[in-house]
C-alpha cells in the first residue's frame, strides 16, 4: 500500500460531494440576517433529540440495529445492474476506482408470453436454478477483472476489463491496467469468439445496453458524455455524437428502444436529462420534474411502457429522525410533464420491472441507528405498482441484511451478486445460489450478466491467495422456470 | 447578479465566491461528510471574507483558511444527531472507499484538516502549515500519523 494510491482514494471520495450552485451574495446576506436564530433553534433541536434519546434508553426501549442493505460497505464492489447503473451519487472519476455495472436485456427468444402470464387460471412458474454452477470452455481473453458484459440475447459480449482489481488501497507496483480486446460467448454452442476490440475510451468505467442488434456503451470518467455504439452483426464499433451539455452517466434502458442519460443528483434548476432514441438516432430532453435542487439518488426505470424517477430528498428536507424514503414520479409524454405519485415506505429505489410492477429486491432494513433512531424499522426494498400507484415494501426479517443476488422476471433478469438470494418477481419465492466452484464471492470483481434467466459470470479475482490473482474463468448457473 | 448587489459585494470578490465555492465545499465537506453543512460553512467564510475585503493581501488563501476553521468549528460543536446527517455514499462505492471516508471522519481534526488539505486542496506542506498554523515540520508529522492510521485499519479488512 502506498500513499499516492491512498491520496489518489481521499481525493476520489471528495468527488462524492455535490456542492449546489453558490447562492446569490444577496442571499447570503439575508442568510447571515436570519443566522443566529436559526443556529439557535438547530441547536436546541439538537439538545431535545439526544435528550429524548437518552431518555428512551433510560426507559428500556431496546432498538434493534438492522444495517442498511444501503451502506455501501455491504455491497460487493462488482455487483452486476442491470437497469439502473446511475443510481447513486457521481461516483468518483477516478479510472482506478470505477464501479462495473453490467446490463441485461431480455431474451427475445424467450418472449414474455403476456396473455399467460395475466390468465388468472394459470399458476405462475417459479423461476429454479440448476444444482451447480456450469464451468464454459476456456475463454480467448485473458484473465480480467471488472469486464464489462451485455447479453445479447443469443451471446454474452465480454470485453474490456483490467489486469488486476481495482483496488485504490492495495499495494501494487504496478497501476491496473485496461484491457481492450473482447470476446462472444455462445452458451448454446459452449463457443467463444473473438469480436472487435472496442476503443480505448470504453475501456473502463462503462456499462452496456443491448437493444436490437447493437451495444450502446456509455460511462462514467470523462469531462463530457461518451456514447459507442457496438454493431454485433458488423461487429463493428462506431462513436455517437452527443449533445454539448448531456450529462456523463451510464446508460438506462427506456421504453421505445430509448436510452436516459440522467443527472444523478439535481444540482440546479436547469440542469436537464437527455433522452436518445437508438432507432433515429435523435437526441432529445426530458422536462423538468418534480424533484427540485438537491434531491438525490435519481434513477430512471421503465415500467410497462412509462418512464418512472425516483429519487430522495435533499438532506436539509429530512428531519435527522425520519427515514429519507423513495418518491416517485411518472412521466405523460404526450403532454411533456410529469405526475407525482405516493412516496413510498422504503429505503431503496427499485431497479428492475416486472409488467407494472417496479422492484427493489432488497430485504432488510434500517431503523435510523442508536442516535436518530426512527422509532421504527423501514424496509429497504419492496414492490411498486404503477397500475394502481401502491407500494408495497417487503417484510422486514432478521435473516434480510445480506446482500441480495438479484432479481428474475419473467423473460429477463438482473443478478448482482452471486451470494444472498434471487427473488422471484412472478411469484415472490426468493432462491439461493448454489457457490461458485473457484469460491468467488460478490468482492470478486467478476462480470455478472443474465443471459435471459441464467446467470453468466466471468473473471475477477481471488480474495483468498496472496496477490489477489485474477482470472477468466467462466461458469453459468441454469435457470427456468419450470412447473 | 442585481446592480444593487454589485454595490454591495465587490466584482473580485464575487468571482473568488463563484469560481472557489464548489472546491472549497468539497475541502469542508471532506472533513465533515456533509455536503450541506460545507455549504454553510463556506457561506459563512464569505460573508467573513466579505468583512474583511480591501484589508486581505491573499483574499483565497483567506477564504480556504477560514473554510477550515470553520469545519472544525463545526467538528466541535457537532452533535451525535448531527453526525447522522452525513451524506452517504455513492451506492455504487466500492466498499474499500467507503471504509476510507468512514476511517477519514474518524481522524482527529487536525490530522484530517491537514490529509484533506494535501489531497483534495493539493496544497504542499508549507501552505498547510499556514493554513493551520504549524511548521512545516508538524505537517509532515500530521500527515503521516493519519496515512499510518488509515493504513492501519484498512490493512485490517483490505489486503
């Protein structure tokens, strides 16, 4: 470990802060008016609340402490998203430490049948995993860590990814380096092949979409927006032109074969969301929405057709003793403004839908912790129904703070880990992965794609041998949904 | 900006607000792990500087240092309810970064004062040593025994 890796680390995390637009001086002055009062008042809040904490030790309330599914500390660092890659504050620009979000897009050959899924008279088939994991013939890229994946629906597109992991606090001699070539996999046939290498610009710090024939690829790194294209059956890539002030953000998947390239948090008034439409080619804006300046954790999901944000408030709207819960808001495109729906109960934004209904599989909670407890335990994840605008949090249970795997539709899925378990959006069972056979957890830094429902991994290293080798190995956990 | 808060507020002064306001924040809320509350400090450093304007030969190097006073300020006044209100992580972090914020937070203010300078202001060791009002000498001191302490308990969950 040395120290320009650990400042190069200080200096990224400085990047998480997200200062506003300085307020007018005028502002200030009437500001610095009001200020000793309402220092006064902050302060005195303060005394009651650790006044009425202290009391409610006193009286034997015990309060059980469930961490927060949220702390990123409980996260895997290579977790896998599929459809909402831009759900957090900006993450740190720095190309050592970029986060590796893989997208998954639904399989067509596995077309969602609708009419079967909505005939009341049919049971829904629960999603099941084979008993083990499949190791896949030997891959043509060399061992990597943090590759970025995309299903294609008939192929898992592999490429890019570093020669080490992506750690700013180990002790290397020398820095990861990119990796540009990248390769197909075909689980019907066990084949890989070589595809084009993408450009160097893509080579880190971005995530993929699949829509039609081709791979948009987008990320986070750079002073302005980068959009690639990646032509599978030309196998060919191109770069997109894109507007002067789109924000830098990964790429989300919206209805209409559309992409939404969001601020994550809203820093002015101004500041604008863009939308680019793969089938013309055409950049577009979104309206502005409900969520004024600082609201934060802003994330785009499609849901049957609509485009919903989430987003939460802005830390000076919440009271220290109440949870900052998801609010939601729902786009009319055809008058160009957007509708606020119910706030939710629940801590975290869904990110994968299923029909109507919106979901964070997370389980767990948090209860605001010994100093600002919230008198009660708010739900991490939970379910949102955009056809009657009802949200339905999960239950809490003490066996809910692991980190969770994911989540399956019916046709398409988003796995993000390959410990804790999956949940069954069709018929809320939640399923267990059996281990990898290298032992990789979810620090691994491996690529995770659902192929369809299957799960697909390859690379990261090896948390348990000195040197924290890296490799390509590749294994794929079946998956179907079977009466 | 109205005329009236051009009188008020002199064009140099305004364009140092602007133009330093973001990094300056980032400086504060990098020893506090609050965006909001580095947002107060720093207006509050501006009016201060606003005060003193025509009588301060290097205005920047005078904004910064009051930033940093005014965050350990707030360091010390700062409530167990008020420590709840620090931001949270990017949900994407990668835990080992999250780990560091949390160790850098727990660093006793003078050591955090002088790794954030270092890291996040770029600042050598002479100018921190102004800044906070040690000898070159204390700072490298500083510095060092907080980078020995992050090492410490990283070493103890990252290999």
């Amino acid at each position: 470990m040395n120290d320009e890796n650990l400042g190069r680390s200080i200096e990224a995390i400085a990047q998480w802060y997200v200062p506003g637009e300085p307020p007018d001086p005028a502002e200030l002055d009437r500001r610095q008016d009001g200020a000793g009062e309402h220092r006064d008042q902050s302060r005195l809040r303060s005394v009651m609340l650790v006044a009425a904490t202290i009391a409610a030790v006193v009286g034997g309330l015990v309060m059980v402490r469930v961490l927060r599914t949220e702390d990123s500390s409980l996260r895997p660092t290579t977790s896998a998203t599929s459809d909402v890659p831009n759900d957090s504050l900006p993450v740190s620009s720095d190309p050592a430490v970029p986060p590796v979000t893989t997208i998954a897009a639904a399989d067509p050959s596995t077309t969602t049948d609708s009419a079967a899924q909505d005939d009341p008279a049919r049971e829904p088939l629960p999603v099941t995993f084979a008993e083990a994991w499949r190791p896949l013939a030997s891959s043509p890229l060399s061992p990597r860590n943090a590759a970025i994946g995309a299903w294609t629906g008939r192929e898992v597109l592999i490429f890019g990814g570093t020669t080490l992991p992506l750690c700013p606090v180990c002790d290397y001699a020398a820095a990861p380096e990119p990796l540009l070539d990248g390769s197909a996999y075909d689980p019907a046939a066990d084949t890989w092949r070589t595809i084009a290498p993408p450009p160097a610009e893509v080579a880190l710090t971005a995530s993929a979409v699949v829509i039609g024939d081709a791979a948009f690829v987008a990320g986070l790194g750079g002073e302005e927006l980068e959009l690639w294209s990646y032509s599978i059956p030309a196998d060919d890539w191109s770069r997109i032109d894109v507007p002067a002030d789109a924000p830098v953000a990964f790429p989300t998947l919206a209805p209409g074969d559309r992409l939404v390239f969001a601020h994550s948090e809203t820093a002015d008034p101004g500041q604008l969301d863009y939308l680019y439409d793969t089938a013309t080619g055409s950049w577009s804006t979104l309206p502005n929405s409900p969520f004024g300046v600082g609201w934060f954790d802003r994330t785009y999901l499609g849901v049957d057709g609509q485009l919903v944000l989430f987003a939460k408030r802005p830390f000076s709207d919440v009271e220290p003793d109440e949870p900052n819960v998801v609010a939601a808001a729902v786009l009319d495109e055809t008058a160009g403004v957007w509708r606020r729906l119910p706030d939710s109960q629940q801590l975290d934004a869904p990110y994968f839908a299923e029909g109507s209904t919106a979901v964070n599989p997370d389980r767990g909670g948090a209860d605001g912790g010994s100093v600002n407890g919230w008198g009660r335990v708010v739900p991490n994840g939970g379910e949102f129904r955009l056809d009657d605008e009802t949200w339905h949090p999960f239950a809490i249970d003490e066996a809910g703070v692991a980190w969770q795997g994911g989540v399956a539709g019916t046709a398409s899925a988003v796995y993000r880990g390959v410990q804790g378990d999956v949940y069954d959006a069709v018929t809320g069972a939640r399923l267990a992965m059996p281990t990898l056979p290298n032992g990789f957890g979810n620090d691994s830094q491996m690529t995770i794609v659902a192929a369809g429902l299957d799960v697909f991994v390859f690379g990261g290293f090896d948390g348990q041998v000195d040197g924290l080798p890296v490799s390509n190995d590749a294994y794929l956990l079946d998956a179907d949904r079977i009466g | 900006m109205s005329e009236v808060e051009s009188a008020q507020w002199p064009d140099e002064l305004v364009a140092l607000y602007r133009g330093e306001y973001r990094s300056m924040v980032r400086l504060s809320a990098s020893m506090l792990g609050s965006t909001a509350e580095a947002e107060e400090v720093v207006q509050d450093a501006v009016v201060g500087l606003r005060r003193r304007w025509g009588q301060i030969d290097a205005p920047k190097a005078y904004l910064r240092r009051s930033v940093v006073n005014g965050s350990v300020g707030v360091l010390r006044r700062r409530s167990t309810a008020d420590q709840a209100r620090m931001d949270p992580a990017p949900a994407q972090a990668p835990h080992e970064l999250v780990e560091l914020r949390d160790l850098l937070l727990r660093l006793p203010e003078r050591q955090r004062a002088a790794v954030v300078l270092r890291f996040v202001a770029g600042l050598d060791d002479e100018q921190i040593g102004e800044d906070l009002g040690v000898r070159r000498s204390t700072v490298r001191s500083l510095v060092a025994r907080a980078l020995t302490t992050l090492r410490r308990e990283l070493d103890g969950g990252v290999r």
